[in-house]
C-alpha cells in the first residue's frame, strides 16, 4: 500500500479535502482521509482527483486536425469535412492510425482516464488497449434510407465480436449516427440490439444544429437537399413535425443507456424529457462554436436537473482532446453554475454515463486509483474554481501506485 497526501484531494462524491490523503493498493483505492500520515509520499502544492472522462470523441478523425476551417453554419462544416474525408479511402491508414495513437497519447497527458469514442471503422480499438486507455466505443452507423435494418445491426455486432475481448476496460457497442442520417427502422434495430446486450450503452447527435431541428420538424432544409444531392433520399421518410429529441423519445429510443451529444437546440421541453428518461447530454461546447451551431444550453441544461457530461468531440473541430479547456469553456457560458458541478459532470457524471460508475469518476474506496495531480499556484483561494479555469498538460501528472516526486515540494 501506498499513501499519497496533497494540499487538496476532491473526492468528488464528497467535498475536498484540504492536507488530505488517499492510500492506493493493487491499483484500487482502499482509504482516503485528512489529516498527517508519516508514511505518506507527499505529492506537494497538488490538487488529487480522478482521471476525467471524455464522454464524446471521434479518435480516428484526429488525422483531420486543423484541416477543417471552422464555419458559421453547420452545414457548411459538414461539407468541409465530407470533402476532406473522400480523399482518404482506407481508414487503415498509416497516417491515420498514427494521428489517432498520437490523439490517445493527448488525452492521457491532458488527464482523461476513460474516454466514449465514437468510431465507424474500430480501427481505434486496438490502439486504445495498446495504449490502456479504457473506453466505451460506439460503433456508429449509418443510413437514412437502409433497405434492410435488421441485416446491418447483424452485420455490425457480428463485427464488433471479432474484435475480441479486451477485458472489463473495453466495452463496444452500437450507436446511431444522427436523426438526420438513420432511418426509423435502423433506429428501432438498434434499440432491439440493445435490448438484447443488457451492458451495452449506445449514444446518438441529437438536437445539434438549426437545420436539423427544421428538418425534423418540417421535412425541409439543408439536411434534405443534403441527403437527394448523396442519393441517400427516401421518399418514405415522412417529418414527425416534432422536435429530434421528441421524436426520438416517441420512437423509443431514448432512456438512461444512451448519450445524447451535443443538445445544442434543445428546449425547455426537451431537457424536461430527457431528465424523466434518464438520459444523459453530452455538452461539447468549443465544438459547437467551432461548427457554427452556436453555445449550448448549458444553464439550462443544469437548471433542468438532466445529467450532463462532457466531450470535446474530434481533432476536426476542437484544438485539443482536453477536457481542463473543455470545461473551462463551459465556465465561460455559466458563470452561475458552481464549479463544482461542472468537474462532477466531466467525472462521475461521464463515468456513469459510460457505464464504468463502479470504477471511475471518483475517489472511493474499491474503486481504480485512477488518479491525476494538477499542479497548484503559490495561492489559490479555491480549488475548484482553479481547475475550471483552463488547465495544460504540463501541469498534470499521473498519481501512480509508485513514489513521484513532488512537482512543487515544500519550502
């Protein structure tokens, strides 16, 4: 057993603890209090807490960085990437699985210890149990005018088998992309999966962009003339005249084992179904500045009560896989929300949220010594406000079960 004492250590579950300590032994938490140790290494002007969690990014888009120029609507991103993309053909890539390694390595150094990947390929699979980064992957798919639902969920979970296992840190499911772009019938064969795979988790985009909001509500928009201009047009498809997340919800969708990402345009409405489901929002709010669909709600998200998570979304539309910048960010939308909540949110909120609640997100006794210390100014009159604040990679390191020296020792 090794202890570990800090000027602050943030259970999360429960309020910091000033000059406190956490005893870590085979790689789980087995005490944590306040107060001396004289066996303790002390880790010095630190501030302790449990990896974060990136509840939405795309890894295998981290070959897209700075590739994409930001836009003032969606659509207009949308095209920038699709055209960027057509000119890789094989996601196997040398380039692109040396991006998405490289992104892994950023998440870590940035202090993410679980991460929700959304991939269409699971070329990230290997590489995140390479590197030992656990995560939920979200085998995506497709397809607004599919012929046979049923056929392409058996097809993708009979792929998503062969992968193996990669043990209780990689889970792999599967996800629609989007109201936009999965047909009814993909949607509920998907459900029926799901229904079928008790542990599994599924995520969706939903309510993220103005003219996805028209194009459920009236069938019209730039999604439409999109989707005819791909030849991926159903005349079939026929608008609910409801909003996504209503539509969604009424479809059956909706309940406390899916992430919806994004929320963007989400009503008052809307984040009142989505608490009564259970559901959680993933809020990736730099990338919905960068994509042009504006700021999230996120007062409102947390004034409705629904659980929120965070994501910084993919390489091809955030500068970093950061979640510190994340949340600094959202601080900067609600100044009114207590930073408290916001650092719940990208820790056991997400973690729950990804189904890894019993082992991630806080510091609890029983539960992975997952641990990062962020390196602390000479003063700082309140920890947690000071971690929302906007925090790089050089100031954290990985508390592991093995003596560290103090990054700010004692004078």
């Amino acid at each position: 057993m090794i202890v570990y004492s800090a000027d602050w250590i943030l259970p999360i579950a429960e309020t910091p603890i000033p000059h406190g300590w956490v005893a870590i032994e085979g790689g789980r938490v087995v005490e944590v209090g306040s107060g001396q140790r004289r066996e303790a290494v002390d880790l010095g002007r630190v501030a302790v807490l449990p990896g974060l969690v990136n509840a939405h990014t795309h890894l295998e888009l981290s070959y897209l960085r700075d590739t994409v120029p930001p836009a003032s609507a969606f659509l207009d991103w949308v095209s920038g990437l699709m055209a960027v993309r057509r000119k890789w053909s094989n996601p196997g890539a040398p380039e692109i699985l040396a991006a998405a390694r490289a992104g892994i390595h950023e998440a870590r150094a940035s202090g993410t210890g679980l991460v929700g990947d959304v991939s269409n390929t699971l070329a990230t699979v290997p590489l995140l149990l390479e590197a030992g980064l656990p995560a939920r992957v979200f085998y995506e798919l497709l397809g607004f005018g599919a012929a046979d639902p049923v056929g392409r969920v058996r097809d993708a979970r009979a792929l998503v088998s062969t992968m193996g296992s990669g043990g209780s840190d990689m889970q792999i499911g599967l996800a629609p992309h989007a109201p936009y772009s999965v047909s009814p019938g993909l949607f509920a064969a998907i459900r029926d999966d799901l229904g079928a795979h008790p542990g599994d988790i599924s995520s969706v985009h939903l309510s993220e962009s103005p003219e996805e909001v028209e194009f459920i509500l009236h069938g019209t928009g730039g999604w439409r003339e999109l989707l005819v201009g791909l030849g991926a047009w159903t005349d079939e498809w026929r608008a609910p005249g409801v909003s996504p997340v209503m539509y969604l919800a009424d479809l059956g969708f909706l309940d406390a084992r899916i992430l919806v990402v994004h929320g963007a345009q989400c009503s008052a409405e809307d984040l009142s179904r989505l608490r009564a489901l259970g559901t959680t929002v993933v809020a990736c709010p730099r990338s919905n500045q960068y994509v042009g669909v504006g700021d999230p709600p996120l007062e409102a998200f947390y004034a409705t009560g629904v659980r929120v998570a965070f994501g910084t979304d993919s390489l091809a539309s955030v500068a970093d896989l950061n979640v510190f910048q994340e949340l600094a960010a959202a601080r900067r939308l609600v100044p009114g929300v207590s930073a408290r909540s916001l650092i719940e949110s990208a820790t056991l909120i997400g973690a729950r949220a990804l189904g890894f609640g019993d082992e991630f997100g806080s510091i609890e006794v029983g539960k992975r010594g997952a641990l990062i210390a962020v390196n602390l100014p000479e003063r700082v009159d309140d920890v947690e406000e000071y971690l929302v604040s906007g925090i790089d990679p050089d100031m954290i390191q990985w508390v592991e079960s093995s003596h560290l020296a103090p990054s700010h020792p004692r004078t």
